[in-house]
C-alpha cells in the first residue's frame, strides 16, 4: 500500500467519544471497481499507476484498509425537512484524513460501507445508481467552478440491496475538505457539553479558519464566516441553476462546500419554484428557496454557538440576530453581482435589478430554458423562435443600452460572461439516460457525460443533445434520495 503514497493525520479520531464511534467498513463479498479518478487521485498526490483493478476493488470497497487509516462515523444531528433529529453516519466511514504535498488535508470517506451505530435501523449500504448519480454531479459541480465534495471511485460490492425491488449495491468514495456539518454542531450542543462545544470551535476554525485561531471573539467570528461561504456558495447554485434538492442542516457543510447529493437536478426551463426531489412536497427546498433556507440553516448553526459568543446570553443572542439578519443584504449583494456578470455588466446602475427581474419573468413566462437563454445573448446556438419574440427584442434593446455604460469593448463583455454562463449542464434526462445504462453494465454514456462535463465553459464541438432540455412531456421528472 505504500506505494499509494497515502499520507494519513488523522485528528477527528483524536476527539473524545461524543464525536464519533471507531469502527471498520463491514466486507463486501466480491468488489469490482466500476469507476475511478485517476486526476483527482493525481491531485492528491496519490499514485495508483501500478495497483491493479483488483487491489483497487479491494482498498475502495473497505476490504483491504490501508495500514495508517483510523476508520470511523461521525456523529451529527439534523433539522430534516424542518423536524430536528439525532442522526449520525449511519452508511458512511471515515477512511482518514489525507495530506497532499501542499499540507491540504483530506477526508477520505467510504459511502455505502455497512452499518454503524447510528444506522437506526438500515441496511448501511447503497445502491449503484445514487452512487453514480453523486459522482457524476459532484464532478459537474466541481468543474463549473463551485466549491465541492468531490468522487474519487465506485465499486460494486457484488452484493444485492433491498429497496423497492432488488438493487445493484456500491460503494462511493468521497473527498471533503471535511464532513464538519452545521449538524456536527447540533448534535454536540444537544449534549450540553460546553467543553466539547469549545472544542469543536477550535478545530473547526484550525481546519477551515486559520486566520481566526488568535481571535478573542472566535464563536463570532466563525459564524460570520461560515455565513459568508454559504452566501458565495448558493449564489453559485443560483448562478447555474442547481437545485440541492436536500438542504436539511446535516447536509450544510461549515467548509461552505456543497455536499450530500441526492436528489439534486438541475433546472431547465425557468421557474423560480422549481422542485424535482420526490420527497419535497411542499416545496421546501425549490430553487428560489435555497438562499432563505441557508439563512435557516445558518439560524439552526448559530442558536449552537451562541453560549459561546458571550457570557450575556441576552447580549450574544443579539449579536448572532444581527449576524444572520444581515444575510439577506449580503446575498442580495452577491446575487446581483452575480447577475451582472452573467449579462457582461460591468460597474453598477441603478435600474440592474430591474434589468435582471424583467428578463427573469420573461423567462418564467415563456418557459424559457435557463442555461440557453444566456448561451443566446452571448451568440451560441441561436436558432430557437422563443427568442424572436417582440417582448424578448424590447429587453435586447435595453440590456444593449445598459452594456454601452460598460466603457469596455464587446469582447471583454463576452469573455465576461462565458466565465460565469455554463454552455453545458448536467441536463437531467442525459444523465437517467447515463443512470439507466450504467444498471445495465454498459458506462458508456457515463464516461461520454462526465468527459463533457470537464470543459462546461467552452464552446465544444458535440451535438445538440446535450445542450437542449428534456422534449416537453406531461410526465413530471422527479429525483430520488437514494438512501
């Protein structure tokens, strides 16, 4: 194994019992790597030139653990859909944290592994659809520029498990900055352990916020922190049009990276209240409600820390209010911003927000698809009648009047805006087209769909499929959990 040039610290371990319980991935009866990274792997400084495809089945399916990893669940709680829970990895192990040669620490994590103590009655294991479905957009994610976990393999673990029917079983192997979770918090703070609480601050902030470690307000700062990542991070989401699906506080990192991909999609025609996750029926999570559910989650974040900003509870509950009723301006902020890059606006005018809702409705009420609408105002693929109507021409003439204010060319508006418009996404129906064929063993369409994914901002030579949303149908599309 130590040809692999793993380089295992494994500090999580290291905290006292309430923070996780040491176990080890549980066997898999005959794993068959389906899918590797070998670039992430690269990046990582890890090397698995010379580890055949059954050592790799082996070492990414828990069976053969490298010799420094410390395996173990993590424990965290969860508002789930609005109703707090005691949760905890109940399918995931913590293979270690990994160093790169930079000092980057990395946690390893296998998803699907067998049961812990936190399993509540599950099976601890997963099915190869979800698992791929999480690899795929993960690396979407990553490549379009947004802070992520990120997919290193899936294995098969030759091993059936019970769903609705009889399923293929795998096992995903995630890469995290850290599995620190706004529900890492909560579920230390439901044990009204102080001391745990200080300590879970501190590492938080020695492994995400460094530059706080010498702060005499660290609680408070934290919180400010971690509000501003979440902020930058949904403005991305709304910027490509991704839908979480999820957002339940167990699966906010405090790292500001997206995690948990269940039944994440992403939106083709615009509308603000767009909801694909079978298991959101009142549309909780749509996509113009993810900034206000960050603020929620955030809310949940600080009541955690709030005996730990001052010792007047009155005073540091003020100070954690005034904290996250800033929020709205801080989105607002970024989101317009946001907004003007996709437009290749440059400085500000007073009438931009009024620019961007108009072409918002428009949007919304023609039906428009997202992703091309801005693909047509930087001249790519402009064939669509949709956008020949005299109301669409109305708002070109005014976007054209405001882009003049720019002082710049017309070239560095485009560069502008191909920085921050994807050409493409992860169109829905490509990948259940990818899912379906993948259950049937052929990965064909996977690896196609994953190789254009890397290069989501350049102008590609590939056809049409890929760029055009799902033919209209009366059929709803709906993503699953997965778990």
């Amino acid at each position: 194994m130590d040809k692999v040039n793993w380089k295992f610290d494994n500090t999580y371990s290291k905290l006292s019992k309430s923070f996780r319980e040491l176990i080890k991935p549980t066997p898999v009866h005959k794993p068959e790597i389906i899918i590797f990274n070998y670039q992430l792997a690269k990046d990582l400084n890890l090397d698995f030139s010379k580890v055949s495809n059954d050592e790799l089945s082996n070492i990414f399916s828990g069976n053969d653990l490298p010799k420094e990893s410390q395996t173990l669940a993590q424990a965290y709680a969860g508002h789930q859909f609005g109703h707090f829970t005691m949760l905890g990895d109940g399918r995931a192990v913590l293979l270690g944290e990994h160093l790169d040669s930079k000092k980057n620490r990395y946690d390893i994590q296998f998803k699907g592994s067998g049961r812990t103590s936190f399993s509540r009655g599950g099976d601890g294991r997963a099915a190869l659809g979800p698992m791929l479905r999480e690899y795929l957009i993960s690396e979407a994610i990553h490549s379009l520029n947004i802070p992520t976990t990120r997919s290193l393999a899936v294995v098969k673990t030759g091993e059936k498990v019970v769903r609705e029917n009889l399923l293929e079983g795998a096992i995903l192997t995630r890469i995290a900055s850290s599995h620190i979770r706004v529900g890492t918090f909560q579920y230390i703070a439901a044990t009204q352990n102080i001391e745990n609480l200080n300590t879970l601050v501190d590492y938080t902030i020695n492994r995400h916020y460094p530059e706080l470690i010498s702060s005499k307000f660290k609680a408070y700062d934290l919180l400010n922190k971690v509000i501003e990542r979440q902020c930058s991070l949904v403005t991305n989401w709304m910027r490509v049009g991704f839908i979480h699906g999820v957002m339940n506080t167990d699966n906010m990192s405090v790292s500001g990276e997206t995690i948990d991909y269940g039944p994440c999609a992403f939106m083709d025609y615009y509308d603000p209240k767009t909801v694909f996750s079978s298991i959101d029926k009142f549309g909780r999570y749509a996509f113009s409600n993810q900034p206000p559910i960050t603020k929620w989650n955030l809310a949940r974040f600080a009541e955690c820390i709030v005996p730990l900003i001052d010792k007047s509870e009155d005073y540091a509950i003020k100070l954690a209010t005034d904290l996250i009723d800033n929020f709205q301006n801080i989105y607002e902020e970024k989101w317009l911003k946001m907004m003007r890059n996709k437009l290749g606006l440059f400085g500000e005018d007073k009438n931009d927000k009024k620019l961007i809702t108009d072409l918002l409705d428009w949007m919304k009420k023609n039906k428009a698809d997202y992703t091309n609408t801005f693909c047509h105002l930087m001249d790519i693929r402009s064939n669509d009648d949709i956008y020949k109507k005299t109301n669409f021409l109305a708002w070109i003439d005014k976007w054209k009047k405001r882009s003049d204010l720019n002082n710049s060319s017309k070239e560095n508006q485009i560069k502008l805006m191909k920085l921050n418009n994807p050409i493409v996404i992860p169109r829905n129906h490509k990948v259940e087209e990818a899912l379906t064929d993948a259950d049937k063993g052929n990965l064909d369409k996977i690896m196609k769909l994953l190789n254009i994914l890397k290069d989501p901002y350049s102008s590609q030579d590939i056809t049409s499929e890929y760029h055009l949303p799902a033919p209209k149908s009366s059929k709803k599309y709906q993503t699953f959990c997965g778990t």
